[in-house]
C-alpha cells in the first residue's frame, strides 16, 4: 500500500522491485532508507508523484521477489552471511589487485584512478573488521534471541547491553561504506569505461559497479529488515 509516511527503506523491505525506481532517481534505499520519498525529493529536480506512480507500477507487477521481510530474524542472518559476507570476502581482494594494475597501465593518463583504488582499498579494510563484528558479536546475538522467544526463555543482558548498540554502530559504518561509493561513482562516471579502457578496465569498473550494487541490497538487508526486528525482538523479553 502507497503512502506518503512510509520510509523509503519500508518500500523496499515489501518489495524489493522498488529498489529498481529508486535506483532510477539516485535516491540512497539502504543507508538513507529512514526518509520519505517528500523528504528525499526535497532538494532534487524531480517530483515526488511521479516517484509514486512508478512505485504503485512496480506494486501492481507480479513479484519473483523473495520476500526477505517474512523470514525468521535466524534465517535472514545466516542469508547475510552465507550471501553477502561471502561475496566481499571473495571480490574485494580480487578487485584491489584489478584497481593497482590499472593505476600502473593508465594512472598517468587517468589520475583518478589512484582515488578510486585508495577509496576502494580502504573499504575493503573496514569492511573485514566490520563484518567480523556482525558475525562475532551481533549476529550471535540475535540467533541467541530468536532461540530463546521460540523457548519461552529469558535473555541475559549482553555486555553492549542493548542491542541498538551495536546496531547504530553497523548502521554508521554501512554510511561511511555508503558514501565511499557515491564517491566511487563519481570518479568513474558511473562505471563508464574511457575510449583507451582495456579489458582489465572492463572487467574492473563492471565488479566495481557489482559490488556496489551488492552492498546496497546487504546494506537494505540489515538497515531496513534484520536491525528494526532485532530491536522490537529485544522489547519483547
């Protein structure tokens, strides 16, 4: 159902396909998802309504979707994982090696390049250390809450105390990954390969572009479904 108080994030944890319109506007779903689509458009020169009318659009589709909103908070960190951790664990050393060999081949003729490699090797260092921190302490944590509700148990309070406190820790970190990549997309004209790109340039802006757009769904995942539940989860013991 459109309405006009629903976040952005909210669209998309129904739909994922609302991700698609989004995109479109280059209106932030996963880090900035706690806005409206009035309060997105405010400073943009597009009109709301017509955002609106794409999304009922997309509404009135029939979804192939998964609907990641429906599942147990357990499942859902397992998919994170097994899906999204994986995936930057595998690509990020992959790409770093990619960006250093295009800097040595066409850093003089593309400056940019040495940004885009600096930006890129930074996220990937804070990544590790922030998806160790999901996987050692606040996913175990959740999993810990889903078994004790479906006992009838009680929890003991954990050593961050509450769970929105490593919560708003991952969420500013997902901001800083963000607009890292706002930042990447930049410097790279959206992936746009220059007239004298090889095919390492190909291949390295096209992962680049994918692990972007992977980061996004992760990051939706976790701000917009996993992190609220885990918070009303809490309330409830």
């Amino acid at each position: 159902m459109l309405t006009k108080e629903k976040t952005i994030g909210e669209f998309v944890a129904e739909d994922f396909r609302a991700a698609q319109v989004f995109r479109k506007y280059k209106i932030d779903f996963c880090c900035k998802g706690n806005r409206t689509v009035d309060e997105a458009c405010e400073n943009k020169k597009y009109q709301a309504e017509d955002i609106y009318k794409e999304l009922a659009n997309v509404s009135n589709l029939q979804s192939g979707e998964i609907d990641f909103n429906s599942w147990p908070l357990d499942l859902l960190t397992d998919y994170i994982e097994k899906t999204h951790h994986r995936y930057v664990e595998e690509n990020s050393p992959v790409l770093v090696q990619y960006l250093n060999k295009l800097c040595k081949v066409h850093g003089e003729r593309h400056p940019e390049l040495f940004e885009i490699t600096e930006l890129f090797t930074g996220s990937a260092h804070d990544l590790a250390e922030h998806l160790q921190k999901e996987e050692t302490v606040l996913f175990p944590f959740i999993r810990k809450m889903v078994v004790a509700k479906q006992k009838g148990e009680t929890i003991e309070t954990p050593h961050f105390g509450t769970v929105e406190s490593p919560v708003t820790m991952m969420k500013d970190e997902h901001t800083v990954e963000g607009d890292r990549f706002v930042k990447i997309a930049e410097l790279t004209n959206n992936y746009q390969i220059p007239a004298d790109g090889c095919g390492t340039y190909q291949v390295a802006f096209k992962m680049l572009e994918d692990f972007e757009n992977d980061l996004h769904k992760h990051i939706h995942l976790e701000n917009n479904i996993l992190f609220p539940k885990a918070i009303e989860l809490e309330k409830t013991f």
